[in-house]
C-alpha cells in the first residue's frame, strides 16, 4: 500500500517474537505470518487463518481483513485475534481486545490504519493438521465448479476450499495449484477437455481435509469420484501441514516467471446466489484471460458471512458468498493500459453491486470520497466519529482516512 503525499512506515524493523506457548504467540505487527508460522510449528502448533502468502504482515492483514481457505467456516485473521497494542493519532499507547478498550479494538481491525498503528499482536494457537490431503479437479464450466463449491461450503464437508480460473491450456490443467509441480492425470482425458470445453477459460477447484488435526474427524474426506469436474480431470495427494501453507500463490509464481509488473486488480465479494452465478457466467462470456486479464489469476473461495465478526468489515448481505479476485496483469505497464484495467474494473463492480456484492480492498479503489462513502454506507458517521476520538489531527491518512479527514459530515 502506498499513500499519496503521505508518509510510509516500513514496520519491517518491527518484526519480533516476543512470546509464544501452546495457546498463543505474541509478536510485533511488522513480522510476517511466516514468521507466527514457523514459530507456532516448531511446537506442533499453528495459526486458526492462515492466508495463502505468508509474507504479508500480521498488522496488515489485521488491518485488511486476513482470509484463508478455511475462513469459509471459521472467520478471518481479524476474528481470531485476543489482544492489540495499538498507537492512536492522539498518540497513546492502548492495549485493547474485545473485553477492553474494545471501541479501539473494532475500529482497528479493517480499517486500513486509519485510526492507528497496530504494533503488537497476540494471536490464539491451537494443534496443528499432521497433514493434510488435496484433491484438485478441473471444470470446464464455471456453474458446475460453483455448484461443487457451494455444496462443500454449506455442508462444511471440506477443511479448506479454493478455486481459480484460468486460461485453457494444457499447463493450466496439470499444474498443482500454487505449485510448479505437475499432476499424473490421463493425457487422453486432458486432450479431450482441451478440445470440448467451450470458451477461453478452465476453473480449477481445490478442496483439502485436515488430517489428525483438531477438526479433521467432524466429516468424511472429500470423495474425488462425486465432483462434477471433466471426465478423469481430477487428482488427490497429501502434503503436511507446513509445505502446504509455504506454497506459493499464483500471483507470486507469475512474478518469478515473467517479472515484476503493476497489478489492478478487482476484489470482490459476490453473493453465492443465482443473481451471483449468472454474473460470473456473463464476465467469464466476456473477459478474456490474455487480452483482458494479462494471463494473471482469477481467484475464488467462499465465504460464510455470519462467521466474520469485524464490525466495520463490510459484506454482501447474504448467507454465503464467494471472493472474486480479477489478479490483472497490466502489460504493457504504461500508465494508459493501468487506467483502461481500472476503468473496466469499476464497470465490472458496478455490476457486482447490482447484484448485491461488495469490495475487499487490498486491490485498487477508485482514489475518491463517493466510492468509500458507499462502501461503508450507514457507518460513514460512525468512522468520523472514531476519526475525532483517535486521530483528530488527521495523521493517519491512509486509504479511506483522507477522504474521512475531508469530509465535514
Ligand atoms: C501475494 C499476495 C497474496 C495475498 N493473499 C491474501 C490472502 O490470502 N488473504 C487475504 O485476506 N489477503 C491477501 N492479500 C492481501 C493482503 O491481506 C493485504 O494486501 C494486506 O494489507 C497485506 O499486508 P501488508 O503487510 O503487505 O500491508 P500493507 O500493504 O503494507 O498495508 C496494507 C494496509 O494496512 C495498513 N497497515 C499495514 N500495517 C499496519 C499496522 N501495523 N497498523 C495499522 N495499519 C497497518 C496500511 O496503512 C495499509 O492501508 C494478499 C496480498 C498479496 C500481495
């Protein structure tokens, strides 16, 4: 995140371990989620919310929101947080949770260090998955893939969910998600898909069990042979727990292959509802994965919204929904092809909104007061309050924060 005529902080200086036990760690906010990780299973332990990169930091996946793959039941890195040192703009030292300064607490966690710099955290533990087992499937249609996700979803039949779509190739079908490793599937059942899926796009579905781990025996292991992906287009394989989180995302991998590159994305919240579904069918009719994406990740994983308790954390008012992540790849990366990318991105949340969907923000919002005024609707007032509590001076102009500095209301 950059901030314009503003300063940066670099909170990588404050990246320490200061405790960890069986039940939590306490570390600096600078430190990345490796960091937690790798302190946490040396003991056999691990984080509730794990995201699928790790070297994002703990201040700022608590200030953004924090999902994994299995936040579809148990909630974001913002919900399964015990306490917060947090330095307001009037310059205390607070220490808050949800039993004390919890206005400071709530105003925190989402809010994109409008309010304050989060430096310190304690994050629960609990016992690590042995291992865990994927199975990994490849659709030729968005419908059925979602129809597979909403199922596994609702009736929490699997540990983690995710999904992505991508351009239709060979690569895209055999590769193991976030992974450069291939999969041994039949090289008939791949050339078929190849030639009978219709359209531009494959959508590739993960879903994993945990293993020994503390929820793993609440249902039976995903049945491979019940998804309705592509004749023989599916594959399951363990990994532990460790190597499984340390996997590197699509967007990363993209990176490492093809350089550094501006990225506009589009987060979305999109409801898990037919309205949704036809959305998806209708964008995925129209985008292209080269010419309108740059060859860069479309991510999915659902989202059971009753399970984040963040209350400024804005989300679609339906039971379960799903993020939607257009990972564009500006290419070429000249200031022209950036602003057509975001231009399409707002056309497409438009109708995203329509149908009754929401932003996740850590991608690229349009720099004005209407658009975060939507976002947070009837708790515009709430946040202009917070603002003349912690920060009256306008320090912290981040994001939303110079908008809520600019506004009078
Ligand atoms: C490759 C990649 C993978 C990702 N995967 C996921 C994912 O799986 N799930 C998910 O939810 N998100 C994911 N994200 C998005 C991520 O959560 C946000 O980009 C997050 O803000 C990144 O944290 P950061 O440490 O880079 O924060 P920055 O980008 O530096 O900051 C983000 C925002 O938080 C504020 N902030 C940062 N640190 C603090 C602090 N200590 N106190 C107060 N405010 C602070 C900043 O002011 C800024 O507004 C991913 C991002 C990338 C680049």
């Amino acid at each position: 995140m950059q901030v314009r005529g503003g300063l940066v902080l670099d909170m990588k200086s404050m990246n320490r371990v200061l405790a960890v036990t069986d039940d939590h760690i306490e570390v600096e906010a600078g430190a990345g989620w490796d960091v937690v990780l790798m302190a946490a299973t040396e003991r056999g332990r691990t984080p509730p919310i794990v995201t699928d990169w790790l070297k994002v930091s703990v201040g700022g996946t608590l200030s953004m929101g924090g999902f994994g793959f299995m936040s579809f039941w148990r909630g974001t890195q913002m919900d399964h947080v015990l306490e917060l040192e947090v330095v307001t703009g009037t310059g205390e030292v607070i220490r808050c949770s949800s039993h004390h300064h919890q206005d400071l607490f709530d105003a925190v966690r989402g809010t994109h260090g409008t309010f304050g710099i989060i430096t310190r955290a304690w994050i629960p533990l609990e016992a690590a998955p042995n291992k865990v087992r994927l199975v990994q499937a490849s659709y030729g249609s968005i419908r059925a893939m979602m129809s597979d996700i909403e199922n596994h979803t609702r009736a929490r039949s699997a540990d983690l969910i995710h999904a992505f779509a991508a351009r239709k190739t060979r690569q895209s079908i055999v590769t193991k998600m976030n992974s450069t490793e291939t999969m041994p599937l039949d090289e008939e059942k791949v050339d078929k898909a190849l030639l009978e899926v219709p359209g531009q796009w494959v959508y590739n579905l993960e879903l994993v069990d945990f293993i020994g781990g503390p929820h793993g025996e609440t249902h039976e292991l995903v049945d491979p042979a019940k998804l309705n992906c592509e004749e023989g287009l599916v594959h399951a394989w363990e990994m532990d727990w460790t190597s499984f989180c340390f996997r590197v995302p699509p967007l990363v991998l993209e990176e490492q292959f093809r350089g550094a590159a501006p990225h506009p994305e589009l987060c979305a919240w999109v409801p898990m509802d037919a309205e949704g579904l036809s959305l998806l069918e209708a964008e995925f009719d129209r985008l292209r994965p080269v010419e309108d994406i740059g060859d860069g990740p479309v991510l999915f994983f659902p989202l059971k919204t009753d399970v984040v308790s963040a209350p400024w954390f804005r989300l679609p008012r339906a039971e379960c929904c799903f993020f939607w992540g257009l990972l564009r790849r500006a290419d070429p990366a000249t200031p022209e092809r950036i602003s057509e990318l975001m231009a399409d991105n707002e056309a497409v949340f438009d109708r995203v909104l329509r149908a009754g969907g929401e932003r996740y923000l850590p991608d690229t919002p349009p720099e004005d007061l209407a658009f975060w005024k939507r976002h947070f609707g009837p708790i515009w007032p709430q946040l202009v309050q917070a603002r003349n509590r912690w920060d009256p001076d306008g320090l912290f102009q981040s994001s939303f924060g110079v908008f809520l500095h600019s506004d009078s209301t």
